[in-house]
C-alpha cells in the first residue's frame, strides 16, 4: 500500500460546518421569534404573530434554509468524494507516496491529493460532480452547460504551476508535473480516455490506477527522495 502523509481536508469539514449551522440558528430564530411572541404578547394578537411567523418562514427564511442546506451538502459531497479517492489512492504500491490537503502559501488554497511515485510526480483535483462530463473547446462542461462553480481546468493550471514553482525553490530542479482532475461520483461520465485536455487528464474514479500505470517509470531514487522531503513541508 502507498504511503500517505497529510489528513483529510480541514477546508471542507469547515465550511460545511459553517452552512449546516448557518441553518440550524435561522431555524433557531425562527422559533425564539414564536416563543417570545406566545409569552409577552396579548392573547388576542398571538394569532396575527403566529401568522406572520409562518410567512416569515414561508417567503424569507426558506430560501435561505435552502442555500444553506445546499451548500452544506456541496460540501459534504466534496469530502466525501475526497474520501473514495483516498480509498482508491490506497492501492497503489508501497513505492508511492500520496499527500493529502498539501498547502502551498497563505491563500492560495490546497491541493487534495500529490501522488509521488516512479512514474513522476502528480497532481490530483477531485470533484464529486454527477451529470455528463464533456468540453465544448475551452472549458469543462456538465450536461452540456458551464460549471457554475468555477473553471476548473484553471484551478488545476495555477495548482500545478503553485507546485512547480516551490519545488523550484525547494530542489533547485524544474521537475515535470501531471495533473489530473478526477470525478469521484459513480454517476459522473466522461469520454476523454487517458488523452489530457489543456494538459489536465480528466477521469472517473474507477479509471485513476490506470493513469498512473499509462507512464513508464522516471524519477530516479535521489529526485524522489528530494521532492518528497519538500512535500513534507507543505503539511499542516
């Protein structure tokens, strides 16, 4: 089994932390404004404060409880998508070494997972996305429609060259890095094959292992070893 240096993604159990309890104290509101209403109110004026609770809950607070479910959800997915990964990244050899939630900087946000192995060094973005995956010429798709997320093509460019650069820095050396962008959801579908679009290898979960096995091995003994001293240090 490869060995695994780092631990799960910090960012994404906070901030779906943050949304879930967003929705839990506008609930909390909710029911703090009832309460008080019910104990210091006339009792003649209970119903008319009853009912504008329920509009307050109907036409205001509803779309927020749903923005905020929804992205708590996002954010579950995303960890849990990191985590299928991780299972998947298990498999791989004892003479690979995987590095999870790698920071690079003060806000410049963090790579999911760096695979070093004898094939080279790799880059891996995972996104838990359902739908059918394609590229209409310069940018991702899902369903046929833009992400409206972000372009993750460009996030995985200014990952891999964050990476490039401190390893510069680091060893002195220019090494080459393969980035990937992987679908962790079985529901995902793409038909890219091992062929990179913009340089970015775009796969579904159950195609990872493969990408890795589609390099012959190049990185000698001595750049593994320097390049993964430098990794280190980008662990919290």
């Amino acid at each position: 089994m490869a060995q695994f240096y780092g631990k799960n993604s910090g960012y994404l159990i906070k901030k779906e932390f943050k949304y879930f309890s967003f929705s839990i104290l506008l609930l909390l509101a909710v029911v703090l404004f009832v309460w008080v209403a019910m104990k210091f109110l006339p009792q003649g004026t209970i119903s008319i404060v009853a009912l504008i609770g329920i509009v307050f809950v109907i036409f205001l607070a509803d779309p927020f409880l749903n923005f905020f479910r929804r992205k708590s959800n996002q954010y579950y997915r995303g960890s849990g998508g990191e985590q299928l990964i991780k299972n998947e990244l298990k498999k791989l050899a004892d003479s690979f070494s995987v590095f999870q939630d790698v920071t690079i900087g003060e806000g410049k946000g963090n790579l999911d997972f760096v695979v070093l192995g004898p094939p080279g060094l790799f880059i891996i973005e995972v996104k838990s996305h359902k739908g059918e995956i394609g590229y209409n010429g310069y940018e991702l798709t899902l369903n046929g429609r833009s992400f409206t997320d972000k372009s993750f093509l460009r996030q995985v460019h200014g990952q891999t060259w964050a990476l490039k650069n401190f390893l510069k820095q680091q060893t002195g050396a220019d090494i080459h890095i393969h980035s990937a962008l992987v679908f962790s959801s079985p529901f995902a579908s793409m038909h890219f094959g091992y062929e990179p679009i913009e340089n970015v290898y775009i796969v579904g979960k159950d195609f990872l292992l493969g990408l890795f096995d589609h390099f012959p091995n190049s990185q000698q003994g001595q750049d593994l070893f320097k390049i993964k001293q430098a990794l280190q240090k980008t662990l919290r």
